[in-house]
C-alpha cells in the first residue's frame, strides 16, 4: 500500500510540476489518437454494417 501511495504522489507532483501549456497539448494529442466512438464502444459491428448499405 505504501509503494502505491509513494507512485500516485510522484505521479502526481510529476504532473503538477508541468507547465500549462504542456498538459493541454498532452490532453490534445491524447484525444486525436483515439479511435471514434462507435469503434471503442461496439467495436468492428458499425463498420460492417456501413459496408453492407453502402455497398452499391
């Protein structure tokens, strides 16, 4: 318990100590390298089924 609680408080100085600046285009960079919603939450079955109707 005492390991954790050590790593969470040098996570979290670590974090603090970084300029503004920095986290936001950390938090930015984060969100355009994620998948869209529909793939993280029902995986691979939206995308098949955009194939299927639009198949012409």
């Amino acid at each position: 318990m005492n390991e954790y609680v050590k790593y969470f408080m040098e996570t979290f100085l670590s974090y603090l100590n970084e300029p503004k600046q920095v986290r936001k285009e950390k938090r930015q960079r984060k969100q355009a390298e994620r998948s869209a919603f529909s793939s993280r939450w029902f995986g691979l079955l939206p995308w098949a089924l955009r194939q299927l109707f639009n198949k012409k």
